[in-house]
C-alpha cells in the first residue's frame, strides 16, 4: 500500500494534478477519479477535493494550465507559421492537456484562471495573423495574395477578415495535431512506415529499420517540416 507523504500547499496540488496528467495521457479524462489520484499521489482521498473541490475543477484546473503552456509556446514563435508549428508541437508534448483543453463540457467555463489563460493563448495567435498581414503589406490583417496574383487582400481572390483567418489557421493547425495525436498520419501497422513520437518527430519501422514515402501519408518526412509545407500552401 503507498505509504502517506508530506507535501507542502503548493506540491500537493502539483502532485494530483501530475498524476491526472499521467491518468489522461494513458486512459483519457473519463478515467479519471479523485480517489484514485489521491492513492497514487500518495495523500489523504480528501487532500485533492481540498484543491480542486471535485473532478471537474481538476480537468479545468489542467485545461488552464495547458492554455498557459500553450500561450507561452505560441508567444515564442515569429511569425503565423511558426506559430502554428509552435500549437503542433505543444500538442504533442502535452497530449494529456490537449485532448481537456477543448472539450467545454468538461470544463467549468466560467472559472476565471480558465478564461484568462484561454484569453492569453487567442491573443498570441491574433498577433501571428497581425504578422501575417504586415509581412504582405496588408493594412486588414490578411493576406495581399501576392503569391496567386491576387489584387483584392488575399490569397483566393476573396476579401479575408482576420477572424476568418484566425480560425483557418487554427483549423489547420488544430487538425494537424489531432491526426498527429490520434495516429491517423501514422503508417499503422504498414511495415516500413514512420511514427510520430512524443517529441513530434518520426522514427523508423518496419523490418530492417527501413522508412519509405509508403509507410503512411507523410511518408517519412517530418511533421514540423510537413506542417509548414502545408501552411505555406495557405498563408
């Protein structure tokens, strides 16, 4: 049986709330119980109701500190592709936070720490589309579509608004990381296929250690640099 331990205010609360994370990233949230969290942390089964008051406190206490972490990775970034490789590789280094972070129904929409840390992560992507649009000499916040040969302020030949280029290259990004993480872009179990690992990056299958363009639908290029190839083909 794990023996009682001493924590101090702060660690105690850090301790339940890596062990969720642990919970999460092997089971997902459904899985999670205060009572076992409790157990395994190795503290009273009233020590996390203490922090969190109950389990959805805890997965909005995680989805708070995921949109932090995220902010502070999207803040890092130059410009809007690189930000969007910046939300890829996030979610790939914090899957647990990320499968929590968008499901609302989980969540305590309204808690405060919730809001603003969600506040902080839109305020880095607006500022990338911000970039965008000073790197192509719009005043609007879209694309000049100097690529294309456009001359209407984008890249289709349509006026783009920066909130509906928010949300594409949030789309885009949001539903690269999700085929990363749920191995949809992986080879399966086609031999010679590259993987996607925890650090977002490819490792070799197969017999023989081989990796070729047939092994899954990135063939064995890297996600990041795969990633901006698809940007580029938008923004």
């Amino acid at each position: 049986m794990t023996s009682r331990r001493s924590y101090h205010h702060g660690d105690l609360r850090q301790a339940v709330l890596t062990a969720a994370l642990d919970v999460i990233a092997c089971d997902g949230p459904a899985a999670l119980s205060l009572r076992d969290l409790a157990r395994r942390a190795g503290v009273s089964h009233a020590a996390p109701a203490h922090h969190f008051k109950d389990r959805t406190g805890l997965l909005t206490a995680i989805a708070a500190e995921g949109f932090g972490l995220l902010a502070d990775a999207l803040a890092d970034a130059p410009d809007l592709r690189e930000r969007g490789v910046a939300y890829v590789r996030f979610a790939v280094g914090h899957p647990a936070h990320f499968q929590v972070m968008f499901q609302p129904d989980l969540l305590r929409g309204d808690d405060p720490g919730l809001l603003a840390a969600k506040e902080r992560a839109s305020a880095e992507l607006r500022a990338g589309i911000d970039s965008l649009g000073s790197a192509t000499g719009s005043t609007d916040g879209s694309a000049t579509g100097s690529a294309t040969g456009s001359t209407d302020g984008s890249a289709t030949g349509s006026a783009t608004d920066p909130r509906t280029a928010g949300i594409a290259a949030w789309s885009l990004a949001h539903g690269f990381a999700t085929l990363l993480l749920t191995r949809n872009l992986d080879a399966g179990n086609t031999a010679g296929g590259a993987r996607v690992g925890r650090d977002g990056h490819t490792g070799e299958t197969g017999e023989g250690g081989a990796s070729g363009v047939e092994g899954g639908p990135m063939g064995d290029r890297n996600p990041e640099e795969f990633f901006r190839a698809l940007a580029g083909l938008l923004f």
